[in-house]
C-alpha cells in the first residue's frame, strides 16, 4: 500500500517544530505502525535526512515506551492499543496519516515524536511505594490477600504509564494515571499505612507538575491499552477526602 | 487548606449538587403555575410572599447566591488551569471521538446558563424585590400576573426552552461528575447514579419547560 505521512519535527524542546510531509510506496499492511516508522527513517537515511525520532522499547504492548498521536488520538484509530500493536492494516490505501508528539504542558517535546514523561515518574516517587522491614523474607501466609482482591489491584497495577491519558484529555490531566498507581496500593494491607500522605503526596506531585484538572470525560479510559477504568479516579477522590477530612 | 486541582474540583461538586437540590425546590414551588388561574393567582403570590418572608428561606437564598458565584469562579480557574496545562494545540485533532460533547463543553452550556439567569433575575427577582408590583385581592405582590405576561411572548418561550435544553445537558454531565468527584467508586452505585442522573435531568429540565408552553399556549 502507499500512504502520506504527516510528521511532526522539532529540533529540540526550545525550537518551534512543524509537520513534514513524506511519502512511503510498498507499505506491507502487516507491519505495525512502528515498522513503518522504520521503513520511513531508512528512506530518509539514505536520502540524508535527520530520522524521524521516537520512543519504542518492547514493541510487544507491554512496556508504555511507545506512544504518538495518530490522526488526531493518541495510539491510532482502534481503542485500548499501544502504538506498536496498531498495524498498517488499519489504514487505507493512499490515506494520509498525521503523526504527531503527546501534546501536554507537563510533557515537553524532546525531540520530533519523543517527548519526556519523567513528570510521571516523580509522581510515583513522591508516594508511589510501600515501607518495608528489611531481614528475612517474612512468612507467606502472614499477610493474608485474596484472590478478587489481588485481581482488583493488579487491574489497577497494569498501567504502563505511556501517557495517553493526559495526551487524549482536553485538560491535559494525569488524573487516570495518578489514580491507577494510588488505588494499586490503596486496595492492598501493605499499602494501607501510609494511605493518607501517598495519595496527599502523589496529588500534590501532579499539580506541582502542571497537569490540568479532570473533569470526567472519560475519553482515558477508552484510549488507555491496559484499559485502566475511570472508577479509580472516583476511588482516588475518595482516598483524597478521605485523608483530608481524618488527617491529625 | 491548600488549593489542588482536586479541592477546586470537590468545591465545584458542593456548590453544584446545592444548585441541583434547590432547583427541586424551584420548580415544585413554580408547578403551581399550572392550577386554574383564579386559584393559581392568589396560591403562587402568597407562596411567593411566604418565602420572602422567611429567615430560614433568606438564608438559604444567601448560600444559593454564594454557591453560584463560587461555582463560576471555580468553572473560571479551573478552565484557566486547564488551558495552561496544554498550550500547544494539536495540528488533527480527532479527540472528540471518544468522549460526549456536552462532557467537553460544560463551560459554553454553563455560559448559557448564565446569560439565562442574568434575564431571568432581571424579569422577576429584580422586579419582585425592588420594583413595584400591584397586589392582588390578598395583598400579596401579584407576580402571577408579571409571569404570564411575560410567558405571553413568544420569543421568551423560545429562549426559555432553548436555556432548559442547554441545562439538562449540563445537568446530565454534572450530577454523575459531582458524585465521581467526591469519590463514589462502587460500581453498583455508580450504575444507580448514571440512571439517577438521567431521570434527574430531564425531569428537572421537562418540569421547568412545560411551564411557560403550557402558558403560552394553553393559559
């Protein structure tokens, strides 16, 4: 298949970017969108051109690394996929496809498609862990977590953290990816001590990082590729009033 | 207590559910308008007479002013916010695909809105507070007569309906909002809610539209 490119490129987080067109003849419509990529950048290698450059790790839908805007959604057309799991077979033939980087204030554009998230990581650092005993592993059994239980914390555990949550909100709000890492330890006996400052902490963290508020679209929960529900926004809320409404 | 963009949210909830309980209120007190005229007249003055009267209801009418201007100020620095958090626009945007519109566009129905109680407290609060107004045959300020007049007008009907069609909406998005902001997450309620909320709407919105086409027409 042949296909129109649109893609956007910047220098560096201080130069202004704009979109390039490119076109690709032969496109095999079994190849995922990151192989096209790919493709794209070894014909622009060979023609002297600077790569396009972008984020990818896994390319099995698992890590979060991978992740642009395709024709105006974050991930391409289909719902709850990763970049790398969109193949070429979801386009037509001759269509033209805009790529651009997640668009948020608390993502800047590093280079081209690639854009730093770290903002996501200082959320997790600022309250997104237990404290543990150091010594002998402790008995098994001490602890006791059933089975829905750990099914309901481990839904939340599966976000990847690849953004586009915030790069689908029209607020630019982290308030799913926020809210999947507090509910993870909040459901489970070990993360039950320090509740109120994790998820005080872990909110503060998002605001400090100039994410927008959310106001309940739910457009996330429809692009997210682990399909991390938006009722762990309300229970991350409840968590939040929670803890200021019992905190000393 | 610090400012998050949680706090501006739960204030936004507060303020909005308080609206959503005294419009109840409103058009229990306004459905009276559809008893015969004769009957009507003189039950609408004196409910009116009776609530200007009241300590409790004047208290309740400080909150309500309150809770409106709280919730604009919040809907202003959260939306000022929320522009800030994303400054560079995309180039194809095709985002709205995913969620509801008037979910997106609280803020235009909430300016509607606006405009619509700015006409609305000029029409009646302002005339039945500082204008004169004849008596009836009880000697209650006679703001039946004020209101069918004012339904009369064809273009006012129009507008009327129009304002109630922009306020469901808003309701609709609202009322599940405000639940999920102040952090309901069972999914048994959250089911109820959504259905709640529904009924809610469109009950609110039907109930304070009939009103004036009924007038209009039929009165």
């Amino acid at each position: 298949m042949h296909i129109r490119l649109k893609v956007w490129r910047q220098e560096n987080t201080d130069s202004a970017g704009k979109l390039e067109s490119y076109e690709l003849q032969n496109v095999n419509e079994d190849m995922s969108f990151l192989e096209m990529l790919d493709v794209l950048n070894e014909q622009l290698m060979k023609q002297g051109v600077r790569p396009v450059e972008f984020d990818h790790d896994c390319r099995e839908g698992i890590c979060g690394q991978c992740g642009v805007m395709i024709n105006g959604r974050p991930h391409g057309p289909l719902k709850n996929t990763t970049t790398c799991q969109l193949h070429m077979r979801s386009f037509r033939d001759g269509e033209e496809i805009y790529i651009e980087p997640f668009r948020a204030t608390a993502f800047p554009v590093k280079c081209d498609l690639k854009v730093d998230r770290s903002s996501f990581d200082r959320i997790i650092q600022s309250g997104g862990f237990i404290s543990v005993n150091t010594g002998q592993a402790p008995e098994a059994n001490t602890t006791r977590i059933s089975s829905p239980l750990a099914e309901s914390a481990f839904d939340a555990a599966a976000c990847i953290g690849c953004g586009a949550c915030v790069a689908v909100c029209k607020n630019s709000s982290a308030a799913l990816f926020t809210s999947a890492k507090i509910t993870h330890m909040a459901l489970l006996p070990q993360g039950k001590e320090e509740a109120q400052d994790r998820v005080l902490h872990m909110v503060n963290q998002m605001d400090a990082e100039g994410f927008g508020h959310c106001t309940n679209t739910e457009a996330c929960e429809v692009v997210c590729p682990q399909e991390i529900s938006v009722l762990h926004i309300a229970r991350m809320n409840w968590e939040f009033n929670k803890a200021h409404i019992l905190r000393k | 207590m610090t400012q998050t963009t949680l706090t501006r949210k739960i204030w936004m909830a507060l303020t909005g559910l308080f609206l959503c309980f005294f419009l109840v209120i409103h058009l229990l007190g306004n459905l009276q308008l559809l008893l015969p005229a004769a009957e009507s007249q003189l039950q609408f003055n004196a409910y009116s007479h009776l609530l200007s009267g009241n300590i409790l209801i004047k208290i309740i009418s400080w909150v309500l002013y309150a809770s409106i201007i709280a919730h604009v100020v919040y809907a202003i620095i959260i939306t000022a916010a929320n522009t800030r958090a994303q400054k560079q626009k995309y180039h194809y945007d095709r985002r709205g695909t995913v969620s509801k519109w008037y979910s997106r566009n609280m803020g235009l129905l909430g300016t509607i809105i606006f405009i619509f109680l700015v006409i609305h407290f000029r029409d009646f609060w302002y005339v039945y507070k500082f204008g004169q107004l004849p008596l009836d045959a009880r000697g209650n300020k006679d703001l039946y007569t004020l209101v069918m007049e004012v339904y009369s007008q064809t273009w006012y009907v129009g507008v009327y309906v129009i304002c109630m069609v922009a306020l469901c909406y808003h309701l609709l998005h609202g009322f599940f909002s405000a639940a999920r902001t102040l952090g309901v997450y069972h999914p048994k309620y959250v089911r109820w809610i959504k259905v709640l909320g529904w009924i809610y709407s469109v009950g609110i919105c039907a109930g304070f539209a009939i009103i004036p086409v009924y007038v209009h027409f039929l009165k």
